[in-house]
C-alpha cells in the first residue's frame, strides 16, 4: 500500500522558470498562481508593480529594488499537484543564488521572447539545468505581437542549445493577425479570440488534422498554412518521446502570450502532466537517498540574509529530499555534527509568510539562521548520517578589489570577509603578487549585499574597486610557473588554494593558450 508520505511526494512538482530580463517570466508566473488561487490579482508578484510591500521582512536592498523575498518560493495546488515555483532573479538581481536555485529543482521552464529568441542569460541558465540532466519545457512567449518566425525560432533552439525541440502546439498567425494556437499534442485548436466566431474555444481536429470545413478560420489562408507546416514538422521533425523529455534531451514547446493569458493553461497542464515527482539525490559517497525515506534530509541552496533589518537574522533555504518535515522537529547539521530545532521554520507564498507544519520531499523551508548554516550544507534525522554532494561553483564574472576602509578594523574585516565568502555570499581571489584581496560574483547584487553585510553585521566599510569583467580560467597548480602573468593577467588563488588566471578579455585568453599550448585552462560551470 501507498503511504500517506508517498502520496504527498508523488503530487509535488517543483521546478523553475528561466529566462533573460522581460522575456514574460513575472507575467507567467502571476498568471500561474492565478490558475492556482496562490493569488487574486495579477501584479502582486512584482511588489514594484503594484506597489504591495510585504511589512518588515525587507532587506534595505530588496526595498529599495522593489524584489519581493516572499516570491522567492510560491506554492499552490492544481489537478492534485502541488506545485512549488522557485524564483530565479535576473537582471541586477541576478547571483550566484540564481544558479544555485536550480539545483534544487525537478525541472525548469524556459521562457523565450518570440521576437528575440535565444538571449545570453536565458542560456546561461540553460546550461546549468542542462548540466543537471532535468526535463527542460520551452515557452515561446508574446505570440499577441509579431515576432520571429517560429520555425526559425525551434531552429534557434537546436542549433544554439543543441537540444531536440518538439512543437506541442504551432501559432496561427502572429500579432495583429494572431488567430490561435494548433495543439498538435492535444489534436484541437484553441481560438485566441472566440469571440470573433461562434465564441467556442476548442475546435477538435479530425483524422486529417483539420477543423470542421464550415468554420470561418478554415478558409483562413493562415490555417491551411500552419496545416501545411505542421505535417512538415511532424514527418520531418523530432518525434515526441516522454523518455527524452526526462532525460532533458528533448524540449516540449508552447507557444502563447502571457499577457494576454493565451496558451498559459493549456501550458500548465500539459506540463504537469509531464513535469517530474522529485527523485533520489546523490550524496558524496556515491549513495542515493530516495525521496520517500522516511528519515527526513535536506541541503541548503540559498541563503537570504538580513530579512528584518532589526535582527541579524538570514533565511536558509531547504531542498527537502527525504522524510516528513515537522516544526519543532531535531535534525543534526552534518558539517558540524551539531544537533538543531527546526523550531523557526517558514513556508513562502506569494503574498504571505506562512509557518509551515510539515513538509516533504520536493517542498523548499525557509530556516531561521544566525550563521549556523552555509551553502550546501546537509541537514538530517536518524542514525546514519548523510552528505548530499557538493553544489557547483559557478565561474564569476564580475570582479571587485576589496580593502577595508579603516586599518584598525583589520581583523573584523578578515572575519566578516572569510565568513561571508564561506557562506557563499562571494568568492574570493588572492593574487600571486600583491596579496591583494579580489572578490568575484556573476552578479552586481552579490557585491552589494557584500557591502551591506560587511558594514551591518562586521561593523566595517569597505572600499571596493571594480576591476570589471574578466575571464577565470583555473589551472593544474603543477602547471604553474609565475612568469606566465603578464599585464595582460592576473594571476591568483581561489580559497581552496587553486591556481588561477583572470584574463582582460577573449583575445588576452587566446594569447596565452597560444603560448602555453599545454596548460590545460578551465572553467567552473
Ligand atoms: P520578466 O519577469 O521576464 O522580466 O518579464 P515581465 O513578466 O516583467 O514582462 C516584461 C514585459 O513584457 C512587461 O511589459 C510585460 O507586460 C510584457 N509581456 C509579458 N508577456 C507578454 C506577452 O505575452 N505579450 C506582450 N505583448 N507583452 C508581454 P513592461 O511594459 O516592461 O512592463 P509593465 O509595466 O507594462 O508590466
């Protein structure tokens, strides 16, 4: 028989959407949480929209960007799922978080501008959940506007994701002339604007992938095209294969407008239907845990500091992976051994902070933190203990000299700099020569919640010099010979001790591998 625990896990569907900066992702994600009665206006994701601001629980950052911590997990029921939506933040907002983020989901939804296709971020996370191996859905928004060609738009996608594509619906026309979406996956049509005809929305398909002849829209040129197409893509494309889709080889598409709310519950649905339950994670030593264990783990993807600007208090984000989570519930923290209450534990939906109960496997909790947890930590009941593996570090992008302000507050510069860097707030660099201090980060945001911490929490200033951006590349430290460093290079040591070099730009980097032909230069993720 099916435990209870099973049952809740089986329903749990969390993933998240990536995108590039106003390709639709607050648009679809408000439209989803309407779907699911998270929320009861659009505009209340996006706080600097509507203006809602949550009471106290603003970092001075986030109020003065207007981003909402509470939207950083959503949840909501449908069709008998539950369905957690984990925030990635673009933009200035973006950080090493964005892309830890996506270590705890089962799957992601990519959201793409139909008149702009593929755009940098929008790959860069990409990579990442590909790296992961989780099912990718696509979301080719905006259709309500005229765009790109959507034939040369799945071409896109293969060509510069190197992923399979496979159309579940085709758009009728686009902009002004947009008349529906073909549902090849469902074999219907659904009319943008029904209301343009007899108001029904859902036209079947017959034998022939054709509407009723006496419809108005079938002697619509843009129909018999899109036919036209579809059998195309059909006999010449990519098959459907749910084995694929798993396996994050293949990407089911949608298309629709967001805005517009067309295509959006159709999209929901079918992706629910497809989107995975949660499954095992690995721990370091090769293991897996199984989701419906019944000790409970989890690891932290995430960590939110200064919630309430009041206390020193941060946010740990938990990826449940096993077990029942309960308030008030032991765990032991595995890096130290040491044993906590999850006295203090918190749900996040769209516009309220809940306490949560309980929890399973697949579900984010927010933990009440004073520095007790760091990135990746591992928390657990029961006998044996357990290490989920170790999150990736993500190449940095941006780079900061950093000093302190004042000399005599050396030491607690030291402190905060170590403390914050091992928390995974930054990454730091020494350089070779100088000893100099350089912070790295793929996102401005890091730098200033740096700062703010540095100042609120360490009680020191710091003077920060961009450096701007720069390419890291890691070398094998038997490789290295000091005289390799040139004006061109900063030669440098992450914490761990490993060697790098932080090139000036592409044409600096081809100028060395020319040069040191076998020193093998690498990247993070
Ligand atoms: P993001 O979270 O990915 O950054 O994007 P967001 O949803 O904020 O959308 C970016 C802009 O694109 C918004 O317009 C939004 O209204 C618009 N948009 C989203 N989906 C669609 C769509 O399907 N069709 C059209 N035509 N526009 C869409 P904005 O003018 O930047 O913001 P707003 O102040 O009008 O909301």
């Amino acid at each position: 028989m099916i435990s209870n625990q099973q049952n809740e896990v089986n329903k749990r569907r969390t993933f998240a959407i990536i995108s590039h900066p106003d390709a639709g992702k607050t648009t679809i994600t408000e439209q989803l949480l309407l779907f699911g009665g998270a929320i009861r206006n659009a505009g209340t994701v996006k706080g600097k929209k509507s203006g809602h601001f949550a009471k106290s629980d603003w970092m001075d950052i986030e109020k003065q960007r207007g981003i909402s911590v509470t939207s950083s997990v959503m949840q909501f029921d449908y069709d008998d799922k539950r369905v957690n939506i984990l925030d990635t933040p673009g933009h200035e907002d973006f950080s090493e978080d964005t892309y830890r983020t996506l270590m705890a989901v089962d799957s992601a939804v990519m959201v793409i501008d139909s008149a702009k296709g593929i755009e940098a971020q929008t790959k860069k996370l990409f990579q990442v959940c590909r790296m992961r191996g989780i099912p990718i859905f696509t979301f080719i928004n905006k259709l309500d506007r005229d765009g790109r060609e959507p034939l040369d738009l799945l071409e896109e996608l293969e060509e510069v994701l190197e992923i399979e594509s496979y159309p579940m619906n085709w758009p009728i026309g686009m902009g002004k002339g947009f008349e529906g979406l073909y549902d090849i996956f469902h074999q219907r049509v659904e009319l943008y604007r029904p209301e343009r005809y007899d108001g029904e929305r859902f036209l079947p398909l017959d034998d022939a992938g054709d509407i009723d002849a006496g419809h108005p829209l079938h002697a619509n040129s843009l129909f018999s095209q899109v036919m036209e197409d579809v059998e195309l893509l059909v006999e010449a494309g990519n098959e459907f294969s749910e084995e694929k889709i798993a396996a994050g080889e293949l990407t089911p598409v949608f298309f629709g407008s967001a805005l517009t709310n067309f295509g959006v519950q159709t999209f929901l649905e079918t992706f629910l239907q497809f989107a995975p339950q949660p499954s095992g994670h690995q721990t370091k030593d090769g293991g897996q845990v199984s989701p419906y264990d019944s000790e409970f783990s989890g690891f932290i993807f995430k960590i939110q500091a200064n919630m309430n600007p009041a206390h020193r208090d941060r946010i740990a984000f938990v990826r449940i992976c096993s077990g029942t989570f309960e308030r008030g519930m032991d765990v032991q923290l595995e890096r130290t051994g040491k044993k906590i209450k999850l006295s203090n534990s918190t749900q996040f939906m769209a516009d309220s902070r809940e306490n949560v109960e309980t929890a399973v496997a697949g579900d984010i909790i927010g933990l009440y933190d004073t520095g007790t947890y760091q990135i990746g930590d591992t928390i657990y009941t029961g006998k044996s203990s357990v290490a989920f593996e170790d999150l990736p570090q993500f190449t940095p992008e941006l780079f900061m000299k950093v000093t302190a302000k004042n000399v005599m507050k050396q030491k607690s510069f030291y402190k905060g700099l170590y403390q914050l860097v091992q928390e995974g707030a930054v990454q730091l660099y020494k350089t070779y020569l100088s000893g100099d201090f350089i912070l790295g980060a793929v996102g401005q945001l890091q730098f200033e919640v740096f700062k703010h911490r540095m100042l609120n929490e360490y009680n020191t200033e710091v003077i920060m010099e961009p450096m701007g951006s720069k390419i890291a590349r890691w070398i094998d430290p038997d490789d290295l010979d000091e005289r390799m460093s040139s004006s061109r290079n900063i030669l440098a040591k992450d914490r761990f001790d490993q060697p790098l070099f932080l090139f000036e730009n592409q044409f600096a980097m081809r100028w060395f591998a020319d040069k040191y032909p076998d020193v093998e230069l690498k990247s993070l993720l």
